[in-house]
C-alpha cells in the first residue's frame, strides 16, 4: 500500500474510530495513555482546575465546517445551564471524559472527509468562583473528496436502476466531500431498492481507499442481490371483532406478492391513519423463510374508541387561542369518525361537526362533510359564515394526493364601517350574501420529514370557482400555486425556498348589475403575517381603504385584492441542542386587479428567527424589517410568534 493511503472495508475506522461511536456514555473506558498523551500537551491549566468542577462555558474555535453544536454534541465535556431558567442543568469537569474528548474531535472530522484536521490546543481556565471555562481551537485543513465512486454487481438483479441514474439516487456523490454518514447513508439505499424488489436478503459490501497526501477518496460498492423471495402467510392480532377486513384492505402486499420492504411501511402508515389503533408493528419473520417465501406478523394495540382532547395556545397574530374536541373513531365501525369541535382565538370562533369515511367504494378514496358557525374577525369587519362542506380525497400515490370539495354557506356582515367598504368594494359587497363554490386541488410532496424537511419538493395547485345558480351572489374563480423546494447545504444547514403566485378573475354571473362577477372580502387575495411575506403584520401588505376617503380615516385598513405574488428564500442552521436560526428574505405584494402585476412593486423584508423543536412542529420566533417607508403608518420591524415553519 502506498504511503498516505488508507484503505477501509466495512466501515471499520482506525485510530479509535470506536470511542466516538460509543461516545458520550458515563463510564465509558478510557482511551489509553499513549493516544491522549501527545493531544493533552496541547492545552493549558486541566491540572489546575479541580476535577468535578462546574463548567459554565464550552467553547470551540477555529471550525467553519463543523458547526459548534455538531462538536459540543459529540463530546462529553457539556456547559451548563440553558436557554430558558427552568431548563437550566449543571454539568462537570471529569477529566478523564476530557482526554477523551480530544480524540472525539479528531475522530468526528475525519468522519466528515477531514483527514488533516487537528486539535490545535485547548483551555481549561478557572472563571467565577470554582467554576471552569473550557475552550477548543481546531484546524481543519482541506477536506477529502470523492474522486470515484463505484457500484459492482456480484449478481444480477432486476428492476433497479444502473449506472448515472442509480448513483443519482445515492447520498455520496462523486466530486461532493467524502463523509461517513452519506457513505452509510448511500449502502442503506441500495439495500432498500433491492429490498423493495423482492430481494429480502440482499448485502451491499462496501471497500473504500483514501488517498490522504492527495486529499481524494475512492468508493466501491458490492452489490449481492441474492434469490427472489415472496409473502408468505400473513397473520393479524389484536384487532377488535369486525374490524379484521377493514385491516387487511389497507395491507398493501397479499399472499404471493413479491415481497417488498417499502410496501411493508406503506402498510404500517395506512393502518395508523385508520385511527383505531395506538401501536401498530409489521414484521417480516425473516429468520424462519419457508423455500421462497416470507410470513408476516401483523400485531396491533387498540386505541380508546372515544377521544377528548383540549389545546390552548398563543400566537402574536391569533393571540389567545383554546380548543376542544370529541370524537368517536369507529362509529357504525368501518372507522367511520364524527367529531365534535370548539375553536376560539382572537381572529376566528368556530363550532363544527364533521363526519368522515376513510374509504369509499375503493381503498384510496375518502370522504368528509363538515356543518360549522364560524366568526371571522377582521380589523374592518366581522363575518358571521354559516354552512356546509363535502369533500372528497383520492391518493394517487405516496407523493401525490387530489381533492374536491363543495361548500354552500350564507354570510353575514357585522362591525364595519358602511363609509368605506360599501364605496370602496362598489357592488362586490353584499350583506348578507350567499356563497356556492368548489375546490380542486393536487398536492404533490417528496420531502423527507413533515416537520424538519431537509430536501425534496411540494406543490400545491388549488383552484376554486364560485357559481351564481341557486341565489349564490358570487362570481369569481381563484388559483394559487404553492411550491416550495429545500436543499441541504451542509449537514444541518438548509435552504428552503418557495414561491406562491395568486389571481381571481370575475365572469358574467350579476345580470342585474351588467353581468360584472362578484369576490365576498374575505375571499380576496392577501398579504403579510408570520407565513407571508413578513416585515408585515398579517395582511398589512396590500390595497387598502382610502385613508383620505368619506371617513377621514387616519388608519388605513386592508380590502385585500385579486392578482398575488410571494418567493421565500430561508437558511435555517443548528444553534444548540433543539434550537435552530434561521435568516430569510421575504418579497411579495398583493394588487387590485391581476393586470396591474409588476416586479418593481414587490417589497422585501428581510429577517432573522429562532426556532425551538417539539413534537408537533417547531415553535418559531420570526423579526423582520420593512424596507419600503411608503407606508409610515406601519411599524418598520415586525416580531412574530407561531407554531410551525412559515413554509
């Protein structure tokens, strides 16, 4: 082997590649002596500070690829305290755990493609009282990149991509840095397309060199397909009496089908969205095959059959909100659901009952109508909307779903200012009115996380058209097409971007007024808010009431308008432990009509935020600053708190 190289099979790592994969556990072993010895000449004072000491500051400098939290969450060596006062948490010097940490670093730059990186010295200083200070500076040098990479098959298999368009598919890509995870990454996609082609048995051998003088990487994989197999016997426990069949329509492999890894998690999603069952395991006996065949284990747990749930929360654009829930999961069984509601916040009131069948004549197609009240509160009106909703679903596939609704309602006015509205909207306002229209829509959706996505593309295409027949007041047809895309950068490091252009266009539908169309207020297009564009309040951005107008009002308010335009550009980055950053650009305008569209009208916010995880999507802290100053009545920076990412 040549001097600088080394080769590596089977992700076996040299130079105590196994301390940061254990790494950090209490009572972990010691590294020996000798492997410390030459990093803990580096640093300063360890033999000063009192073994057990409070750390009241980690530190690392010198690192541009590796962010910090990357590094503090890959040692044990923990600064106390926390973001909030009751999250606080006090950690200690054990300098044993620090020697260790020196190699910890080196070793997770070298699973990032940095072979040069170098623990350049390190500081262990008192600070307030018995308190330490604990700091690291590294070099990183140059990083490792891919210079080659191979698939070899050993056996030939069927149905799976080759060549360009397989490595297309792999998370290491040729000319990208070398990097562990990708590497594991890459081998697990390959196993699982031949695993979702009926290879259930299938290695992928991996054999990789480094070229360390030469800062270049050569990757090999083995790819062993192995025999076909097929599903066997398929066995189901703990479903309630009557629910069996409801259950097996939504496996989506039977006996004889070849068998299919990707089919077995599909099956264990659907059967989750059924609702009627808390824990739900599917698993492949692979340790007991018969010839050519597979048997599967379907094991379920129930869930209660009636559900109450309460939820309060708060939101600088909602402020106080409550809500309050019933359902029954399986009325009349088939997983038939009625669900009773209560919503209340500071922009909408809303009691409803909603019924729905998760299928109809075939397993993909679904179905829900819905009777509500709902108060919707404006700063220039209320609208009091009583109704009813149908709706009906169809999945297409994993990544794309279509809908179709039709709503009837009647809408009532209240708390406006007639100086105003009625000479500002002309014959659009109409109190009360009566509203008839459908919705069409196809949602398209390959990210790889609901709540965190960190690649792939949505779209979603909506289009709603209202019909004058049957004493419905309105005459429009409404389009939006959402699309948002993320690409990661660098690990934790993502970019999402999204573009949302809006029109409503009018048709002949008011005979009695020369045929002009109507669109009810709250219909219109609108801008500005906490997932718009904002530097601006909700629905701040936009035409507005005259402030000059009958009324003299001082304060201008917003009437919303039929042609919209907004683009996102957001990087969002680790900060520490379940707290993210995030910088963004906003842009976007709302116009009266959709002729009126120019580019040199957008306004651009730009904006930077906090962003807290939790279960059920990141709490997010949004400031943003208003560029333009046409508007001095609005405030030049916004703060925003909600729930969810903006997009």
């Amino acid at each position: 082997m040549a001097r600088g190289d080394v080769v590596r099979r089977e992700l076996v790592f040299a130079a105590a590649g196994w301390l940061l994969s254990a790494a950090p556990s209490r009572g972990q072993q010691a590294a020996p002596a000798d492997t410390t010895a030459a990093l803990a000449e580096r640093g300063c004072c360890l033999e000063r500070v009192r073994d057990g000491a409070t750390i009241e500051k980690v530190e690392v400098h010198g690192n541009r690829a590796l962010t910090d939290d990357a590094i503090e969450n890959a040692i044990w060596t923990t600064e106390s305290g926390g973001w909030l006062p009751w999250t606080g948490t006090d950690h200690f010097l054990d300098k044993s755990e620090f020697l260790k940490d020196l190699l910890r670093i080196h070793v997770l730059y070298q699973r990032h493609g940095y072979f040069d990186a170098r623990l350049d010295s390190y500081s262990v200083r008192r600070a307030d009282g018995d308190d330490v200070r604990v700091s690291f500076t590294v070099s990183e040098g140059e990083p490792t990149l891919v210079d080659s990479l191979r698939v070899d098959w050993l056996e030939e298999a069927e149905n799976v991509p080759r060549g360009d368009d397989l490595r297309d598919h792999l998370p290491l890509r040729e000319g990208e840095i070398f990097n562990e995870a990708d590497l594991n990454a890459s081998r697990d996609t390959l196993e699982a397309m031949l695993k979702n082609e009926g290879y259930a048995f299938a290695q992928v051998l991996l054999e990789y060199r480094i070229r360390k003088d030469e800062r270049r990487a050569q990757v090999t994989y083995g790819v062993a397909p192995g025999d076909v197999y097929y599903i066997g016997e398929v066995t189901i426990r703990g479903y309630e009496e009557g629910d069996g069949e409801l259950v097996r329509r939504q496996l989506q492999f039977d006996r004889g089908d070849r068998y299919d890894r990707q089919d077995i998690f599909e099956s264990q999603r659907r059967i989750y969205e059924l609702g009627l069952f808390r824990r739900v395991d599917i698993e492949p006996r692979l340790g007991s095959v018969r010839g050519d065949t597979v048997d599967v284990g379907v094991s379920l747990t129930p869930a209660p059959t009636h559900l109450v749930r309460l939820g309060v929360g708060y939101g600088t654009e909602d402020l106080f909100r409550a809500r309050a829930s019933w359902l029954d999961r399986n009325l009349l069984g088939e997983s038939r659901q009625l669900e009773v509601r209560g919503l209340y916040s500071g922009l909408e009131r809303e009691g409803a009952i909603t019924y729905r069948q998760p299928f109809v004549f075939i397993p993909d197609l679904n179905y829900t109508t819905s009777v509500f009240l709902r108060f919707e509160v404006e700063p220039n009106y209320t609208v009091e909307r009583t109704g009813a909703t149908t709706r009906w679903g169809y999945r297409v596939n994993r990544q794309i779903q279509t809908r179709f609704a039709f709503t009837a309602e009647r809408d009532d006015f209240s708390d406006f200012d007639q100086g105003t509205l009625i000479p500002e909207l002309g014959r659009e306002f109409v109190n009360p009115s009566r509203l008839l229209f459908a919705d069409l829509g196809v949602t398209y959706d390959s990210t790889d996380s609901l709540f965190r996505p960190t690649r792939g593309y949505t779209g979603n295409l909506a289009y709603q058209v209202a019909f004058p027949v049957l004493t419905g007041d309105y005459a429009y047809q409404k389009i939006s097409l959402l699309v948002t895309r993320y690409v990661q950068v660098r690990q934790g490091w993502v970019v999402a971007m999204k573009v949302l252009p809006g029109a409503i266009f009018t048709y002949s539908g008011d005979p009695e007024e020369g045929g002009e169309g109507r669109v009810p207020l709250f219909q219109r297009l609108f801008a500005g808010g906490a997932t718009s564009v904002r530097g601006y309040g909700r629905r701040e951005l936009g035409p507005k009431i005259d402030p000059d107008g009958p009324t003299g009002d001082e304060d201008p308010e917003p009437i919303g308008g039929r042609g919209l335009f907004e683009s996102s550009v957001e990087l969002r980055f680790p900060l520490r432990g379940n707290f993210r950053g995030a910088a963004f650009v906003d842009a976007g305008n709302v116009w009266s009509d959709v002729g009126d569209w120019s580019p040199s009208d957008l306004e651009y916010t730009p904006g930077v935020g906090i962003r807290y995880t939790t279960p059920v999507g990141p709490i997010r802290l949004d400031l943003a600053r208003k560029m333009s100053g046409e508007e001095d009545f609005l405030p030049s920076w916004v703060f925003h708190i909600s729930i969810g990412n903006a997009f």
